[in-house]
C-alpha cells in the first residue's frame, strides 16, 4: 500500500492533502499515523514532521525504524 500511496502522490503534480490521501485509501487516522512516517522515510514530505507531535517514543514504527533521530 505504501507504495500505491508513492505513486498516487508523484502522479499528482499539485499539493495534495492528507485529507486526499486517506479518502483515496480509506485511510483511518490510526492508519494515518502508520502510514505517514514510511511516507517520510521515503522521502515524500506533505506536512512537517512536527505537526504530527510526533516523539521517537510515540512513533508506531519505532521497533522497526533504523533511523537515529531522538539522540539517544
């Protein structure tokens, strides 16, 4: 699905919203917030990381991310 998403995305040239997004994938908010941080990490960037309050610790894919960002 993660890959749909990339592509719906980079086939859209205008803004999209994440609100776009979710109805297009009937996408819940908790799935959302799976979704959203492979999103980044694959280099799509729709909203700041920040306006996800997002914290290394709160982060649903914390145990399978390889990525040092909290500093220890």
């Amino acid at each position: 699905m993660i890959t749909e998403i990339i592509n719906f995305i980079s086939e859209k040239k205008e803004n999209i919203s994440t609100d776009d997004i979710k109805r297009k994938f009937n996408l819940s908010e908790q799935d959302w917030d799976i979704v959203y941080p492979f999103l980044i990490s694959n280099g799509i960037k729709i909203n700041t990381f920040d306006s996800m309050n997002l914290k290394c610790e709160d982060c649903p894919i914390k145990n399978f991310c390889n990525k040092k960002r909290c500093g220890g």
